[in-house]
C-alpha cells in the first residue's frame, strides 16, 4: 500500500512540476528570453500528450530561431524540416509549420522558396486560420511576387470566415501566446505559432465583478517633460517587425496605445511593442493590471532614459 501510495505521490508531484515547466517556458517566450525558453520547452515537450506535442516543439523551434545565434537558427530550421516530415498534414498545426518554414526562408532571403511552401501551408489550412494566413500572404507577396500565390491569397481573403473576423474587433495579442494549448492565464500562453516570432493571442476574459467600483487605470501619457525619464510597459519583442506591427495594430483596435521600438543586435533586429508613458514604475503596472491582465496579456514594466 505504501508503495502504490509512492507511485502516486510520485506521478502527482511530476505532473505539477512538468506543468510549471511548460509555464516557465511560456512565460520566458512571451518576455523574450528565447534561450530559456527553448531549455524550458525541451524539458516539458517530451512528456506532453500525443496531441499537442507536435505543438510545443514548434514554440521550442521558435525560441531558438530567435536566439540571435546562427548555430542555433540553423538548428532550429533542421528541427522544423523534421518535425514537418514526421506530423501528419491532417492535424491543425502542420499548416502552422509550413507558415513558420515560409517566414524562415523569408528570412533567409529565398523569396521564391517561401511563396512555394506557403501556398502548401494553405492547401493544409483550416477555416479558422484565414487570418492569421493572409497576414503572412502580405509579408511573402511583398517580396516574392508569385501569381498563384497571388490567387491562393486572394481566395482566403475572400473566404466567409475571414470577412467575419474582420468585422469584429481584433483580439488583443502579445507577447504570447498564444493559447501554446501553447495557444498567448498566469503566466499568459502564447497563441498558434505562425512564424520565427508568433503573435499571441489570448481570448479577452471580462474581470470579475465586484461590489465596488474598480479605480479608474492612469491614463498611460502623463504629463512627462521631454528628455526626462519615464516607465513603460512591453508587451513583446520579436524578430519580424510584420509581427509587431499586428500586436500594435491589435492594441489600437483595442483602444489601447502601442508603439514599436527596434532595436538593433549584433546578429538580430528586435522589434519591441511598447505602450504608455508613466512617471512612476508602480503607475505603470497598476494600468498594466488594470487594462492588460483581463485580457490575458502579460507585460513588464521597462524604463526608459
């Protein structure tokens, strides 16, 4: 009896620890330590169901293409040629891994390359994918003109369920996510993986109700002279700036400012969202807790001289 008590303590305790493995990953990803991240997701991957596996190495390919390290980004495109072979095109993600194998070879500057495997990615695609899709029709057609990519594109455009989302306002999305399912909530999951840096995104949770009025958030621009210091929030930092520009773009339809910084590396361009101006760290993360936290965005408060 004591034994078989062991064994089940035993499995408990490793179930509770490899979850929080997979948090630690998540949470790395989403504040940009790539290496942590993919260290993280090595460990837990391994030991997920059947179903979503497949789904966390691809956020572990992910990390490591953003490392900044070229080893490791080459390591990274092996692990996706082979984590492609070995899924089956019948499953939701494999058309999310040859969206993150068109970008690695923009990225890598084979333009053409990119156009091929992205109009494989939706012959696989599901319904549901239709936006995320045409956001990565743009990045390839803007540098590789192709005409049956141009008319794969365009039909996803068309597509009932893109009109739809198109109507609604964008979900928020950050530093990610999710959703890894990884799918963008403490700490937040990052959403499908769609590229070298995916963009989260978490469903909107309204905030509990309570018996008293919450406080109104800080507005985010205070009066701050000019050249003084400030705090900021960050929401995410990732290595393709069409990336970026959809969580900034995302922010705004949510009535949130956002802003993009780009910061420049030795071997990697972050691009950086960034939203509000406060005077204070403490006013900075009360509006983070405010305004972010029900939607399931996480955030660090960042300050800037």
């Amino acid at each position: 009896m004591k034994t078989n008590l062991f064994f089940i303590l035993f499995a408990l305790l490793s179930t509770s620890i490899l979850a929080q493995t997979l948090a630690d990953a998540h949470k790395a990803y989403v504040a940009g330590n790539w290496k942590e991240a993919a260290d993280a997701y090595e460990v837990a991957c391994p030991k997920e169901p059947d179903s979503l596996r497949a789904e966390c190495y691809l956020w572990d390919i992910l990390a490591l293409s953003q490392t900044g390290n070229s080893k490791l980004f080459k390591v990274a495109g092996h692990r996706l040629d082979s984590l492609i072979n070995t899924t089956s095109p019948e499953k939701p993600v494999y058309s999310e891994m040859l969206l993150t194998k068109a970008q690695f070879m923009l990225y890598m500057g084979k333009n053409a390359r990119a156009a091929e495997i992205l109009i494989q990615a939706i012959d696989n695609s599901k319904p549901e994918q239709a936006v995320v899709l045409q956001k990565v029709c743009s990045a390839v057609l803007s540098r590789a003109p192709h005409q049956d990519l141009d008319a794969k594109c365009k039909s996803v455009k068309d597509s009932s369920l893109y009109k739809t989302a198109q109507a609604k306002p964008a979900q928020a999305s950050p530093a990610a996510a999710p959703e890894p399912k990884p799918v963008a909530a403490a700490p937040a999951t990052p959403a499908k993986p769609v590229a070298p840096a995916p963009v989260v995104e978490p469903t909107p949770i309204p905030a509990p109700k309570t018996a008293t009025e919450p406080k109104p958030a800080p507005k985010p621009e205070s009066k701050i002279p000019d050249g003084a210091p400030y705090w900021t929030l960050q929401l995410g930092a990732f290595g393709v700036e069409a990336n970026a520009k959809l969580l900034a773009e995302n922010m705004q339809k949510q009535g949130l400012e956002s802003r993009i910084e780009t910061r420049i590396g030795e071997t990697r361009t972050l691009f950086l969202v960034q939203t509000g101006k406060f005077p204070t760290k403490e006013a900075a993360l009360d509006f983070g807790a405010q305004k972010l936290a029900p939607l399931k965005m996480d955030f660090q408060a960042v300050q800037k001289k």
